[in-house]
C-alpha cells in the first residue's frame, strides 16, 4: 500500500510556483540547526497535505540538504506522504484484536464501498483508505477511525453506513 504512493509522485505534482513561497519561513527557521530535515518536511506537509516533488526541490534548492536523504527519510517514516489525500482519511485498525474480529473484511467492504484500494484516494478526493498498524482501541475491534472520531465494533455494513453519512454531510 505504501509503495502504490509512490508511482503517483509525477502525477499528482501541481505546486505552483507562488505557493512554493509557503515554504520561506519554514526554511529560515531551520536552514542551518542540525536535525533539521525532518521539522522541513513535517512542515511542508502541514502546508500541502503531503510533500510534493516541487517542494522536495526547493527545499533542496534552499538548504543544500540532498534530493536522495529526503526521499528517503519521506519513505522510511509513514508520517509523510508523497501524493495527495482526501479529506477524509480513513484508518482501519489491523492489530492483533481487530484482525481477530475481521478487519480485513472491514476494509475489503470499504473499497467496494469508495471504489479504491487500500492506501488509494477517491476522484473526488474526499476520502482515502488506510490500514494501520494499530488504534489503540482494541476493545473497540474491529475499529475505524476518520479524523479524529473513532467508530467501532464494526462490519462492512455499519461501516459502510458511516461512509454514507459522511457523503451526504459533505454534498450539503
């Protein structure tokens, strides 16, 4: 699922040239503390929502941090991303106790139900699908969560009445 990000990096790279600019006060804060690259990329992505290329670039351009150390702190640690997400992200909890109580049932009724795959995003871009390691709420299992709400003791079906709310409180 993580490795499918990665194909959409070219894709998905439509960083204007002005909103780069974004970028000046992060790298003024850090430009010469050491540890500095991952404060950079954390706050690249809290201003687009995932790292793309074009920032990878200026940053580069700007720090002489090198091209090759980003992508690959970017790809070793799941808090970054490398394309686009929704503006739903849906995790599905796939520990011990939520894979017991069929999390991967869970999920496979999801992606019916968005019409993706694990780790992919909507064309309407307002959901994208995750599993995850672990929620913490194993009593919950199976558990999914959606921002910050936590819904569990799920099935595809009740899942999938969630996702339906969250659709028509979006259309409005």
């Amino acid at each position: 699922m993580r490795i499918s990000r990665l194909t959409n990096v070219e894709v998905c790279d439509k960083v204007k040239e002005e909103d780069l600019l974004l970028l000046n006060p992060i790298i003024e804060k850090y430009r010469n503390k050491k540890g500095n690259l991952i404060p950079i990329l954390q706050g690249a992505q809290d201003i687009y929502g995932y790292l793309p290329e074009a920032a990878f670039r200026k940053i580069s351009k700007d720090t002489g941090l090198r091209l090759s150390d980003m992508y690959g702190v970017a790809t070793f640690y799941a808090q970054f991303r490398l394309s686009p997400v929704g503006k739903n992200i849906i995790k599905v909890c796939h520990g011990t106790a939520c894979h017991v109580q069929n999390a991967k049932d869970l999920t496979k009724a999801l992606e019916e139900n968005l019409g993706v795959k694990d780790g992919e995003t909507t064309e309407d871009s307002l959901f994208t699908l995750e599993s995850v390691a672990c929620l913490g709420c194993c009593s919950l299992a199976p558990v999914m969560m959606i921002g910050d709400e936590t819904y569990g003791n799920l099935d595809g079906k009740s899942a999938s009445k969630i996702i339906k709310k969250l659709k028509k409180v979006e259309a409005k």
